[in-house]
C-alpha cells in the first residue's frame, strides 16, 4: 500500500472489515437462469441489506458488486439495479447474473431499506432528502462520516462475496454508475481484493466541481480531503487494478474525466500496467443509454475472463 493510501485512509478514517460475512437469507425468489436472495449482514454493528443473485449450474463463477445510483430517488436502490423497479438502464444484475455472475446489490446508507423514516421502494422525497442530510451532519460531528460508512459497508459486501464457495475469489469486480461511481471509485482504490472495476458518469475532481459550481454528493464529504489530495489521485492508487471509466462530453459529474484518466494513464505506466486502465467516452449527458449499458456489461464479461 502506497503512502498515499494510508494518508488516505487516516483522513476517511476506514476501519478494518472481516474477510468473510456471513449472512441471514430473509427471502428466495427463483428468476430467469438464477435466484435472488434478499439478504441481509452486519458490518461494525451496522445492519445491511443487499439483493444476492446466485446463477444457476455448479461449479465456480466470477462476482460483481453492483453500487447503486443516486438520481434523488433514495427509494431505489438495489431494487433499480436489480431490474425491480425504476430505470431499466440500471439494471445490470439481471444482465450479468443471466452470464454465469454471483452479483450482490446493496443498499447504500439512507437508500431503499437503509432509510430511517420508510423501507421498500415506496417514495418520500422530501423527508428522505432531510434525514440523508441529518445523516451526513451527524456522521461529521461524530467522525463517523457518510464517506466512512459507505466505503466500509461496500468492502463488506465484497467479504460476503469473498465468504461463498461458488465465487472464484480471482474473479471479483464491481461497478457503479454515478453514486455508484463515486463508490467504485473508492473502494477499488482501497481494496485489493477487486480484480476489475468500471466506474461510470463520476469521474470529476473536487476541484472542477467547486470551479464549475457542480453539486457534491453528501457521501463525498471527507473534511480535509482537498487539503492533499483530490479524485485524480485517488484514481491512481487503484493501479494496477484493470479499470474502465465511462464518461460524456455534457456530463458535468464527469467533466474532468480524460484529464483524471491522463493522470492515472502515467501511474499504471510506471508500474507496466499501461494496458490495465481504460477510457471510453460518449457524446451525451449524464444518463446511462442503451450503447453506454451493454458496452459495461460486456466489459465486466470480458474483464472476468
């Protein structure tokens, strides 16, 4: 681990997840060539809840985390990227586990079941907007921040992955698209245990957003972070990691996308991994599209081979 990384973690504060969690199966749905398990585990004392889908047919197969969105819509969360509910481009569950993927989707703190104030997918927009922002207050006064907590409960869900039989531990990846980005983008940087990663519409430093007034998602909050470093150099410490992102040219939440990938380009370069980080950039905004959903998709395929 590089000093970088261990300044990192000193500033967020991340403390140490088991390498294995067991978890308790609530629910069991039998689904098109896999099924899906609710689930739920404790990380810290924490109680999460995650979708865990299970492919048909023996033997070992790769896994993916899936970190959902945000879009203001805290009622999504793994229900979105599991195809139960809201955009159907989030829906990258259903379409790996269909391709012989362990995938687990959880809720991220204050989304879907992990709210305070309603569970479930059923919408409460302007209490859900004032308890994650509570949340956030309190974490900061507490030290236990947002970024801390999210960061953390994504390592377990990769130790509930780590901790089952079927996955081939060689072969555990994650993705996210916008929060979900922001997420990856993280946690690839922190845990070696990921051997591919995609993030997708999320690539910006702290420093164009505040130049271009863009908003800051509440789990991005790290106080001091800007003071050393910013998103770039975060990035770079996910080499030699294969990584993919995914940007567009109207996308203010990836704005600065090719001059991060420039950055970290020159520190896979360094280590002979050149050909392990990779940019794909689309004419566009922020939402995910049709061309945007399958090329992820088959990039996780072909990153897990």
């Amino acid at each position: 681990m590089s000093t970088n990384s261990k300044e990192m973690l000193k500033l967020i504060d991340l403390k140490p997840v088991s390498s294995r969690i067991d978890y308790e199966v609530l629910e069991t749905f039998q689904c098109n060539g896999y099924r899906r398990e609710l689930i739920q585990y404790f990380i810290h004392g924490r109680k999460n809840t995650a979708f865990l889908l299970l492919p048909d047919g023996e033997g070992k197969h790769p896994a993916v985390l899936i970190n959902h969105q945000h879009n203001r819509e805290r009622n999504l969360g793994k229900s979105e990227v599991c195809g139960l509910a809201g955009n159907h481009l989030q829906a990258f569950g259903p379409a790996l586990a269909e391709r012989g993927f362990v995938v687990i989707a959880p809720d991220s703190l204050c989304f879907e079941d992990r709210r305070v104030n309603a569970s479930g997918i059923n919408k409460n927009d302007e209490d859900d907007d004032w308890q994650h922002f509570l949340t956030m207050c309190y974490g900061i006064l507490t030290g236990q921040t947002l970024a801390k907590t999210v960061i953390e409960d994504a390592m377990g869900a990769i130790s509930v992955l780590n901790g089952l039989d079927c996955v081939d531990y060689n072969k555990i990846g994650c993705l996210g698209h916008s929060y979900g980005g922001n997420t990856t983008i993280y946690l690839t940087a922190f845990d070696k245990r990921i051997h591919y990663a995609c993030a997708s519409g999320s690539a910006a430093t702290f420093r164009n957003r505040i130049k271009n007034n863009v908003g800051i998602e509440m789990a991005s909050v790290i106080p001091n972070f800007m003071r050393y470093y910013d998103i770039d150099d975060v990035v770079c410490e996910i080499c030699p990691t294969k990584f993919l992102i995914v940007s567009a040219t109207e996308d203010k939440y990836s704005k600065d996308a090719m001059d991060i990938y420039k950055k970290a380009e020159k520190e896979y370069i360094k280590c002979n991994a050149g050909q392990q980080i990779s940019i794909k950039q689309y004419e566009g905004g922020h939402a995910l599209t049709s061309e945007r959903f399958n090329y992820i998709v088959d990039w996780i395929i072909e990153a897990a081979k």
